[in-house]
C-alpha cells in the first residue's frame, strides 16, 4: 500500500467524528481504510494540540484575537446604526405628534367635487 498524504481539515473531520461520538475508531479506520495506529497518532495530537491540530498556540491566538477585533468592529458599527434608527424613529414619532402649523394648516386633499368642475 503506497503511503498516502491526509490534509489537515480531512484529519481533523476524522479525528472530530472519533472524539464526538458519532463514529468508532474502528468505524473511521474502516471507512477510509487507515490503519487505527495512524487514527490514534491523529487524535493525540489533535488532543496535544489543545483542539486545534496544526496550529500553534501562538497562531491560534493571533487568529482568534484577529475576529474578536473584527467582531468588535461589527458592534460598534451596529451601535451607531441602532442609535441613528432610534434618532430618527423619535423625531418622526415627534413631527407627526404635533399638531399643524396655524399658518399653513393641516395637508388637505381635493375633493371629488372640486376635482370635477
């Protein structure tokens, strides 16, 4: 059987099946036709690994903080827009409230007779 090369994401479905349950290791090494030796390697250091095989700690945390940042970003954008829409919802609710100007009066349509003559 000629070695064969498994990439990171392909390893880490695997091993994620294995540890969640939903397959036996039996079950994975059958299914793919890997030998369970290499399966038990693959979760081990997916394990050592603090959940993240293939990554250092150091990358994990950049990556991490890199989202936080841009999640942060994402907050304060909708902030701003949630605070403009309740502005605006205000002064509408405001406008329509009161009561017309005694010099233009209030909008009056024409009416179907006027319209007709």
């Amino acid at each position: 059987m000629p070695n064969r090369r498994y990439s990171e994401i392909f390893r880490r479905q695997v091993v994620e099946e294995i540890l969640s349950g939903e397959h036996t290791m039996l079950a994975q090494s059958r299914r793919y036709e890997i030998s369970r030796s290499l399966l038990h390697d693959w979760v081990g250091k997916y394990r050592a690994d603090g959940l993240a095989a293939g990554r250092s700690a150091r990358g994990l945390l950049a990556e991490q903080e890199a989202r936080i940042a841009v999640l942060e970003r994402k907050i304060g954008q909708l902030t701003l827009e949630n605070d403009l829409l309740k502005k605006t919802t205000a002064a509408l609710r405001q406008r329509n409230a009161e009561p017309p100007s005694v010099v233009s009066g209030p909008v009056v349509s024409a009416s179907p007779k006027a319209a007709g003559s």
